[in-house]
C-alpha cells in the first residue's frame, strides 16, 4: 500500500518560497504565471492490511508530526 | 486555471530528508510505515487560456528551472 500526503500552506498564511518561485519564473519569461504556493509532497510505502486503520493512523500522524496545523493543510491518499 | 505540480527524487538515488522522516516516524510508533520519499509540491494560479500551450511552458519550466532532471521526477496536472 502507498500513501501520498501533500502539505500545502494554509491559504491565510503568507509564503514567501511561493512568492519567490512566482517572481523568478515572471524575470524568466512566464508572466502568465500568478500565484505560487509550495508545499511539501511526501510518499509512503506501508504494510498491506487495513486501509482504514492505516488511514487513521497516518492522519494521525499528519496531523501531530508531519505538519502543523496552525499554518499548513495536508491531504492523504491511500492507493 | 491551476497548476499542480509533484517534484520527486528519482528512485535511483537517495533520500536522506525520506529516510530521517521514516526513522522519525519508526521512534514515535508507525512502524507499519516503510520507505518515505520526500518531494515538493507547488501550486501555481494561471490566466486561463488554451490549455496545451499553458501545459508545454510549464513542462519547459519544470524541466529547466523548477526540477533537476538528473535527480529528481516531476508530475505537471493542470486543472
């Protein structure tokens, strides 16, 4: 089983990477680039058994370790 | 129209940030979890217009700026 979690800046929240990923892409020529937000992509190998479980148990995780919920938003994919 | 694009290391090559996080997670109990791979994420707002020009600059940009293609993937999605 794999698990692919994505951790995005809250919308809120000011980032200043994605700010400075928008403005060297516009000083090279894709202007028709707007906003920028960079986050943060991680990808799991885990044990086959309950996928139930085993979302909870990352969400959990996601939520404690992996980011931090005052700034950041994840998301989990099981496949 | 948005952007959303995955950058990860290639399997060929070694993920030490991966490899701390699936330690870190190991101490604090998920030891279900295996292998961990950590990439980037980024979003990117774009003016909408014809989508397969929008998708053509931006694999350009991945591939030249945003990735390093000797050792790292990227996924492009435009939605």
């Amino acid at each position: 089983m794999k698990a692919k979690i994505t951790i995005t800046p809250k919308r809120a929240v000011l980032d200043p990477q994605g700010k400075t990923v928008q403005n060297a892409l516009a000083h090279l020529g894709y202007t028709e680039v707007g906003a920028v937000r960079v986050g943060k992509y991680l990808e799991l190998e885990l044990a086959d058994g309950d996928r139930e479980a085993a979302r909870r148990r990352l969400a959990e995780a996601c939520h404690r370790f992996l980011s931090n919920p005052v700034i950041e938003d994840y998301r989990l994919e099981l496949e």
